[in-house]
C-alpha cells in the first residue's frame, strides 16, 4: 500500500498542490497543478473559494497526511498576511478532515529534495524532476513547490513513525500539555 502525501505551497492569489505517492523506494507525482483567486475579488470570497477548491482536491486524492510550507517572516507584511491566512484555510481544511499534518520549512524541503540546505529554487525544482521522473521541471512554480514539500513531508512523516515505533510515547505530536 503505498503512502501519499498532498503537499501545499500556500499563497492566496495561487496555492500550489502536488500528490505524491511512495511505493517501496519508487516516489512518483500522481497530481499537481494551482488553486486560484482573482485578485479583485473580496478576502473572504477568495479565502472561501481557496477552501472550497482545496476541499474538493483533498476528496479526490484522498492523501493520507499533508504536508504545508512553514512559514516565515516576510518583507512585504501585507503578502505576507495574505499568505498566512491562505495557511490558515489548509490547517482548517486538514484539521476538519482528520488527515495527519507534517508542517516543513523552506530549509527542510532543500535539504530533503537536494541534500543541500542552501540550494536553490531551481536546483529544487530539478531534483523534483529527476526524482518524480517527469519530463520537464512541473510550472507553474508553486505546483514545483509543493512536490517538493510533499516528499519532505512524507520523509519528516516516515522518521516521525519510526521514531515513535522505537520509542513510544516519545512523539509530542499528540499529547495534552494541560491537566483536566
């Protein structure tokens, strides 16, 4: 049974996704492509047409964990608010379904797709490639994107469970930190 993980490259005006499945140690992209939004459109219409668009993807692949771009601090605050509550939509969408979440970072997902933590966006976008075995890099850039945060995700998901496995009890995915 093979593992697939949804990854999202959140952004209001374009979101990102790409599904990526991982049989034994053959990992391939089922799916990828962007979600988006006019810009002249009102927030909460925008964020309520990211929701119901993102919900629709997430019934049809059916991704048993998903994983989303982490975020930083911007330069430009405005795009930056933008981008969060677009991040916001993906946590609700994800918490509302159930499906386990694995958040990665910008570093995370160089590391995990090139080896190298500091490598570019293009070398990033050709790893993909090479790994999915596709015949050009994926565009737009922000579907690039999310291959590459589904298979750093499905990693940092895979150690997660193995860890767990050898530790029980030891993953703070979970537990309550408060008594009743």
């Amino acid at each position: 049974m093979p593992l697939r993980c949804l990854g999202i490259d959140p952004g209001l005006g374009r979101l990102g996704f790409g599904l990526v499945a991982q049989r034994d140690s053959t990992l391939t992209a089922e799916t990828y492509g962007c979600l988006e939004t006019p810009p002249g459109e009102a927030l909460h219409q925008r964020l309520l047409r990211l929701f119901s668009d993102l919900d629709d993807v997430m019934g049809r692949t059916a991704p048993d964990v998903v994983a989303v771009e982490k975020l930083f601090f911007g330069r430009n605050a405005t795009t930056a608010e933008m981008v969060w509550q677009a991040r916001g939509v993906v946590l609700l969408l994800v918490a509302r379904r159930g499906i386990p979440l694995q958040e990665v970072t910008p570093n995370e997902v160089k590391m995990g797709v090139t080896g190298f933590g500091n490598a570019t966006k293009g070398q990033v976008q050709g790893m993909v490639q090479k790994i999915l075995s596709l015949e050009s890099p994926p565009r737009p850039d922000d579907a690039a994107d999310a291959l590459g945060i589904a298979m750093a995700g499905m990693a940092l998901y895979r150690y997660a469970a193995l860890a767990e496995r050898r530790h029980p009890g030891s993953s703070t995915t979970h537990k309550r930190i408060w008594n009743d």
